[in-house]
C-alpha cells in the first residue's frame, strides 16, 4: 500500500510538471508571436496584437461608432528611455507593399468610408475619418523622461456606407515616428 502511494506520488508530480513546462512553453510562444519590439536610442514601442504595425479590414460590415469602440484593438506601448521629453507622432499609411502583393489596390474602401479612433492612457477616444487626417497624422504627443504610454486603435467602416459585404478590403500600416524618422517598422 505504501509503494502505492509513493508510486502515485511520483506519477502525479511528472504529470505536472509536464503540465507546467508545456504551458510556459505555449505562453512564451503566444508572447514571442504578438509582441514585437522596435527601438530607436529614445524610444522603445511593443505592439501587443498578433498583426503587428499592420491594420487589416477584411469584412465590410458598416457600424456605428458605438459599436466600432468595442471592436478589435491595435494595441502597442510607447516608452521614452531618455530622461529629457521626446516628442512622437502615430500616422496610418497604405501599406502600398501589402497592395502591390494581393495586386489589391481597386479593391481597397475608399478613406471616407472608414473610421478610426485612437485612446491614448487614460484619456478618451479620439474619433476620425481616415480621409480627414492631415498628412496621415493620427496622434501627436511628448512622452515625459521614462514615461511609458498604452495606445488604444480600433477601425471600422462608417454606419452609412453603402457597400456593406462587399469584397472590398482595406491594408494599412500603424508608424510610430520621432522626429520624422520611423521609430516602428515591421521588417518582416
């Protein structure tokens, strides 16, 4: 009977730790895969989405802005590890490489048809036309010394559009810019 016990003892601590190993090992995977790094000597930023520094609409479905503020999230990290201010500026491109790869480019939503909001820290969410940014301008800020600020950016197509289901698309890519020069771009 003791041999029993100790017999299940030793089988049930292999059974976890497996159990143990194999889901760090899945956690560190999903981790590696959605979070990608990009540094310049100031500015450190993590987007935290499995797309990266891509924005994607696939399914034309026109909502209201209700419900395109509880859409999916692009989320990324800005951190500034200088302990002087740094200026920031996010801009939303075409990803004209993206186009040019699906030979897509009549197919793309036109910009006065999709919507785009952005919630930067705690503040509140700042909603836009794609069509009305100013030189692909989304947001414009100064990270104080060593401050770390959380980006929320969601897209959605406007309640009246008329193509909804449509096969149309859109590619476009999220840049994160310090003094005009491109902090955040994906490689891959």
């Amino acid at each position: 009977m003791k041999k029993e016990l100790i017999k299940n003892v030793i089988y049930t601590s292999i059974i976890l730790l497996i159990a143990i190993i194999s889901t760090y090992i899945i956690y560190d995977k999903f981790k590696n895969d959605r979070e990608t790094d990009f540094n310049s000597k100031s500015l450190e930023v993590v987007y935290h989405n499995s797309t990266k520094d891509k924005i994607e609409i696939t399914k034309v479905t026109p909502v209201t802005d209700s419900v395109g503020l509880s859409s999916n999230a692009y989320r990324l990290s800005i951190k500034n590890n200088l302990t002087v201010g740094v200026d920031y500026t996010i801009k939303i491109k075409d990803d004209l490489e993206k186009i040019l790869e699906d030979e897509c480019g009549a197919s793309q939503i036109s910009k006065n048809d999709i919507r785009i909001s952005i919630k930067a820290g705690k503040g509140t969410n700042k909603i836009y036309d794609l069509i009305d940014l100013e030189d692909d301008i989304l947001f414009e800020n100064t990270l104080k010394a060593l401050e770390k600020e959380e980006i929320v950016i969601r897209v959605w197509i406007n309640k009246d559009s008329a193509f909804g289901g449509s096969n149309l698309h859109y590619h476009g890519l999220i840049q994160v810019l310090e003094n005009d020069s491109i902090v955040a771009i994906n490689t891959k």
